[in-house]
C-alpha cells in the first residue's frame, strides 16, 4: 500500500517542529531502502534525546569507587499536527516495519539549522487523538546498527543540503550542521 502526505495547512492549527520524513527500510544494515518517503507533515514539537544510564559503584563506605554505563536509549518524539486520513494511515501502518529517518530542525539562534539521519528506526504505532486538538503524538526509538549504513544523499531524497551522509557503524545516527 502506497501512502504519501503531503503539507496541508488547512489540516494544522499552527506552524512548528521541524521536518519529519521517512522511508522504509530492513534491519539488516539498511541495504534495502523503499522507493517512497512519507513526509509526516507540519510537526508542533519535536523532542531528540540520546541517554546512557549511569550506575554509579560504592564501596563499604558509600563512597563511589566506580560509573559503569548501562543502556543507551536513542529515540525522536514529537507531536504531528495534522490528522488527515493520510497521516492517520502512515501512524497505523507502521507496526512490523523498520525505516530511514531524516529530520530537520528550524533555524536555531544562530542561523544555524541542523539535519539528523537515523539509520534504522522503529515508530511506536499509536494513534491518540484528542477532539479538541487532533494532533497525534509520534514516538520514534532508533537501533544500533551493526554495519555501515551506506552513503545517502539527503539533498535528492529528502530535499535537504547534504549530499553524501552514512551512519557509522555502530552508531545510531549523524548529524550535519547547515
């Protein structure tokens, strides 16, 4: 099933979030890659957080001898503002699949706008729409991937500026400052 969106005005109440697109791919190293990105549209907040819990070790005395690193937790949230059917139906199809995300922020105090490629994701599939506001939150967890993710070029597939990005490996993502 073929699904894309595209930028509705008259489907938000107002403008904000940066840009969210998506495209399906496996979880195998993201060699294959599906020929549709889905843009989610206009976003009123996005929220990026990479975390490593800390345990920290004491000794008999309480004093901590030792900070070991536990799991790392990489995810995109975020509030989507339209809730056309098209938007809807990207939200419901995402169980079982993995994809590409790129997102882009706003310009920032100074100028500068920044640019993330995830390279193997899994979206939350929820929909939880509120009558009075009828935006739908997303909630996106990025895995580690174990090969590179091989070269993109942002700017041809999800009209951004960079040409060539890859996600290292072993890493979750890359971020590119335009």
């Amino acid at each position: 099933m073929a699904l894309t969106t595209v930028r509705d005005k008259g489907a938000v109440v107002k403008f904000g979030g940066g840009i969210i697109k998506i495209r399906t791919t496996d979880d195998d190293g993201g060699a294959t890659y599906g020929t549709t990105v889905y843009d989610l549209g206009y976003i009123q907040e996005t929220t990026f957080t990479d975390s490593t819990d800390i345990e920290d070790i004491k000794d008999e005395t309480g004093s901590v001898i030792q900070s070991l690193e536990g799991d790392r937790t990489v995810k995109l949230s975020g509030v989507l503002m339209q809730s056309d059917k098209l938007t809807l139906d990207i939200a419901k199809e995402t169980r079982g699949n993995y994809y590409e995300v790129y997102y882009k922020s706003h310009s920032n105090v100074n100028g500068a706008v920044q640019e993330i490629l995830f390279g193997i994701c899994r979206i939350k599939p929820m929909i939880e729409l509120a009558s009075t506001t009828r935006r739908i939150p997303i909630e996106i967890t990025c895995l580690k991937n174990e090969t590179t993710i091989p070269s993109v070029n942002l700017s041809s597939i999800y009209g951004g500026t960079a040409t060539s990005v890859a996600v290292a490996e072993g890493g979750y993502y890359t971020i590119i400052d335009t």
